[in-house]
C-alpha cells in the first residue's frame, strides 16, 4: 500500500519525505487556502521534494476551463497528477488527460457507480472520501471495499483506489485491510502511525535497563 501525504505544507512535505514515509501527496483547494502561497509556486516546490505522484486541483468546472487549467497544471512537473471532479465533465477531461499522457486524480467519489465511471474513464487514481461518508452517517469504508470487489471483477481496469478523507488511524489500518492501492493521509495522522504506549513503555524499559550495564557499543 503507498502512503501519500494530504496536505500542501511543503515543510510538513519535507519532514515527512526525509523519513521515507511517502510515496506522493495529495493537494486541494483548501488546502492550498491553507497554505497561504500561490499554487503554481507551492506544486512546483512540492514536485522538486517528492518524485510520486503530486495531485494539483483544479478550480474550473466546465470541460474547456477544466482543460485549460489542468494543462498548465501538468506543464509544472512530470510528476504532478491532474485532480478533476467526478463530474460528467470531470471525467471527460480525464479521459482527454489520460490519452495525453497525463495522470489524473478523480476526486469527490461518494459512490460505488462513480468510481466505476472514473476506471472506465482511465482515470489514473479514484479517490473515495471515507471521512466525509462517516460524517453523514454512511460507512466510508464499506465504500472502499465495494470499489475493491468490483476492480477486482474487471482486471483491465489499471485505476488506483486512493483512500482519501481520512482522519485516524483505525482508517488506514482499515483502509489497508480492504485492498486501497493509497491511502492520502493528513501528516499529523501519518506521524500518529508510529505511535504505542507499550513502544513508549518497553524503550523506557530497554534504555533504563541498558544504562544499568554501564556498557557502551563501539
Ligand atoms: C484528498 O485528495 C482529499 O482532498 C482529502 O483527503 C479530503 O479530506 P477531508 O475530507 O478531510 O477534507
């Protein structure tokens, strides 16, 4: 499974990327009202640090707008992956993207069909927002699972599930069980990974223990 880092704090991005945790990261509008930064400058510097996938939002809504926002985005870095919403329009242009070689992230899927239409689109990762379900009361990750079953069933289809709209761990352990190809992770989440009391308890342990010895290893 890839871990990409959902955020557009480039200095998170950095941290996060020293430590080999990441294999992309995801952006989007508010996340980049976040950031504070124009988003050309901001995807560009987040493309030089990571060398997966980097998904840039765009903005427009209509298929010409949508195209000529998405070219420039994919003009910034071979690596950026162009997010378009699942929209009739959304998944045109990612189809003209996909043939002209650009990756494309189809963002804002709530549903079984949807990311059905986004595989049958070429769509390079499908991104099923798992928080946002579970905030309206609906199992985000039985979405997750249903979108497995159904790739599984049509193994043409090259279409990543990107587990997106996650908020806590038991999300990504969740996510992993049921077959997401990435999961997009907030980097206070990715970093909350690591962490166990019985960690914490056993080094506490090991490190007191160890200094009893009065060894050192050289
Ligand atoms: C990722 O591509 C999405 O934009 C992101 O995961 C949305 O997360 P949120 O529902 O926490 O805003």
């Amino acid at each position: 499974m890839k871990f990409f880092v959902d955020t557009a704090d480039v200095s998170e991005i950095r941290e996060l990327a020293a430590a080999g945790l990441i294999d992309g990261v995801t952006t989007n509008p508010s996340l980049i009202l976040k950031a504070n930064r124009p988003m050309k400058e901001v995807i560009a510097e987040i493309c030089d640090i990571v060398d997966g996938p980097v998904s840039a939002e765009v903005g427009a809504t209509e298929y010409d707008e949508i195209m000529r926002e998405g070219r420039i985005l994919a003009k910034i870095a071979e690596n950026v992956a162009v997010k378009v919403p699942l929209t009739l329009d959304g998944l045109k242009a990612c189809r003209t993207f996909v043939d002209e070689g650009t990756m494309v992230n189809v963002t804002l899927c709530f549903s079984a069909p949807q990311a059905l239409l986004a595989a049958k689109a070429g769509a390079t990762f499908v991104s099923p927002f798992v928080g946002r379900l579970d905030d309206a009361g609906v199992d985000g990750m039985e979405l997750i699972q249903d979108i497995r079953t159904i790739f599984d069933n049509y193994p043409d289809f090259s279409t990543e599930i990107l587990a997106a709209s996650i908020r806590s761990v038991n999300h990504v352990k969740d996510a992993a069980k049921a077959g997401a190809d990435v999961a997009t992770i907030p980097p206070s989440t990715l970093k909350s990974l690591v962490k166990h009391p019985l960690t914490d308890k056993g080094l506490d342990l090991f490190r007191a223990d160890w200094a009893k010895t009065g060894q050192r290893i050289e």
